[in-house]
C-alpha cells in the first residue's frame, strides 16, 4: 500500500531547492491490469503534497503526468521482466502489462533509462523522450584499494540462484578451465529461490568433478558482499537477462574486472577486452576462454581493473544526482499544459 508520504531527509539541492518526499511502492502494481486502482490511491496522496515535481519508478500506469508536471525512471522493461517472472498465466500477465505500461510511458515528456538498452527497447515519444542515467551506488566501493591481481584465481557471482542468472554456465567453465589445469575456484553468492535449478546445480558440480572447486555462499549481506569482491579476481555474471546489474558497478568501483553476457544491458557496462569481457551466456567454453587470462594471469586482472574503476565514474552518487536534478529543472521549465 502507499502509506502517508514521509521525508527521507528533507534534503534540499540544486536549484530552485527540491524537498525530496519518498512513497513505499506496492505489489499489486504487477496485478492491477489498467493501473487505475494505483492511479487512485497515488492520486489521494499527492493531492495532499501537491508536489512541483513527481517522480515515478518503473510503472509508468500508477500515474497521469497531466496532472503534475512528471518524470518516470525505467529501470527495466516491465511486459518483459513480467514475463520472466511469472509462473502462472505468463503469457496473459505480459500482455495486459505491455497494454497498460506502453502507453502511459508514452505521456511523460521527462523519461530517465538506467541503461542504453532500455532507450532501444522504447518507441514513439518514450524513445523522443529517454535520457540516459546510470544508476548510482555508494561511495564506499570507490574507497577500496583492492588489486585483484592480488587476490586468490577466484570468481564470484552474486545473484539469485535461478535460471535467468545462468550460474549453471559460470559452473561448467569451471569445469573446463579444471580441465585445462587451471588454478580456479567459483564462489556463488545468492539465495536459492528455485529448488529445482539449486539441485541441478548441485548436481552439475558433482558431474563436473568440482567439488572443491565450487562454494554455495547462500543469502550473504551487503557488507559481506564487498569483502567477497575484495577477495576475488573477477566477477562473473552470464545471465540470460539483465537491465543495469548494480553488481556490475560495484565490482568496476572496487577495480574489479567483469566477465558478462551479451544480454540486455550488462554488455554496455563493459569495454570488451580492456575492462572485462563479453560472452556467449550459452557457451561455458567461451566463458572459460575469457576468465582463463585473468585467472592465470595477475597483472592482467590488475590492468582492466584500473579500467574498469575508470569507466565506473559515470556511477557515482553525487554525478548521477546532478544529472537527475538537472532533468528537475528541466521539467520544471516546460510550459504548463494545465
């Protein structure tokens, strides 16, 4: 439910000043199939605020922008996470989505896109209307020190143990970079939401021979994240779908370089060759190819990390707030259609 609106800080920048309010958001926003019954109780609560500017995340329908001059932040394509996601009426649910989300994107002048692929799946107007913004992380990760090349020859996934996220592949190039001889170890850190696909990962290492060369972290903290990525060589993520992937920033924070997949946006946060690599999320070999030189090879790692904590600029706080209170202003400039 959307409760009364409260402050997060009552922090006030840029100019003019903006108070920044902050609304819990609801389940029932994937479930309402026009939107209006969201719409409705939005509506109650900002007629109280009566805000200068509104703000929406990701469901474009739980607003009218005619009313209050409006922004929306897609963070990922909702018809299509959606559709990922369900388990039941899968096909039903991405269609009245898609339905009530393409055309109400469509109604916001101000569209912030936290990767470029989400700008290329838009249309119309929404695509006139996209502006690129990274999502931020936290300073601390710019604050370590960390030199992978320093670190044991060890890979560290972090993600929810399900299909999508493809740990099975991160698995198998193991395998073959054991076969290979290679000095390797995975670390997988994420909860196993989908008991079938943990046992067919389970399974997958005893096939494979990896015991000793595989750790089942489970559910771990934020805090114990940034220290797996202080002990690891390089980061691994060849999900089957992804939008802006916040582990990838982090681990590019720290100097850690990224092996990801072409899917979704992941491929645009890395520069193939010089901060990571690029693969083929359905070719463990391909994989294996790309972690082998980082894993053999210490002063490698150590380079594209410089790179990557390089391009990881674009993911700082205070730059991701400048150009998202810029867009305020923006907005704020247009002429009222009231």
């Amino acid at each position: 439910h959307y409760p009364a609106p409260r402050s997060f800080r009552n922090e006030r920048r840029g100019n003019p000043h903006y108070t920044l309010h902050g609304l819990t958001g609801s389940r029932w926003s994937n479930y309402d199939p026009t939107g209006s019954w969201m719409r409705t109780r939005v509506s109650r609560i900002l007629k109280e605020l009566n805000p200068d500017v509104v703000h929406i995340q990701n469901h474009a329908s739980l607003f009218d922008p005619s009313r209050n001059p409006a922004l929306l932040t897609i963070h990922g394509i909702t018809e299509r996470d959606t559709y990922l996601r369900a388990r039941k009426l899968k096909r039903t649910r991405t269609f009245l989505v898609k339905l009530r989300e393409s055309a109400y994107r469509s109604s916001y002048p101000v569209i912030i896109a936290i990767a470029d692929y989400v700008i290329d799946q838009l249309n119309g107007d929404a695509k006139e209307n996209a502006h690129l913004v990274h999502n931020p992380i936290q300073d601390h990760f710019f604050d370590s020190s960390n030199c992978p090349g320093d670190s044991p020859p060890t890979v560290l996934q972090v993600g929810v143990l399900i299909p999508r996220k493809n740990a099975l592949a991160s698995i198998e190039a193991i395998g073959v970079l054991n076969q290979q001889g290679v000095e390797c170890r995975l670390r997988l850190a994420g909860p196993p939401k989908d008991p079938q696909y943990t046992q067919e990962l389970h399974a997958a290492v005893k096939r494979l021979g990896v015991e000793e060369h595989v750790d089942f972290l489970g559910a771990i903290s934020q805090s114990d994240v940034a220290e797996e990525l202080r002990n690891c060589r390089v980061l691994a993520l060849p999900s089957y779908q992804e939008t802006a992937p916040m582990t990838i920033s982090e681990a590019s924070a720290m100097g850690l370089p990224c092996v990801v997949s072409a899917a979704g946006g992941s491929a645009e946060m890395v520069a193939h060759g010089r901060s990571g690599f690029v693969i083929d999320p359905d070719d463990p070999t391909d994989i294996a190819k790309a972690l082998k030189p980082l894993l053999e090879d210490p002063a490698k790692a150590n380079e594209m990390g410089l790179q990557a904590r390089e391009f990881a600029g674009r993911y700082r706080a205070q730059h991701v707030a400048e150009q998202t209170l810029a867009l305020y202003d923006l907005l704020k400039a247009r002429p009222s259609q009231t």
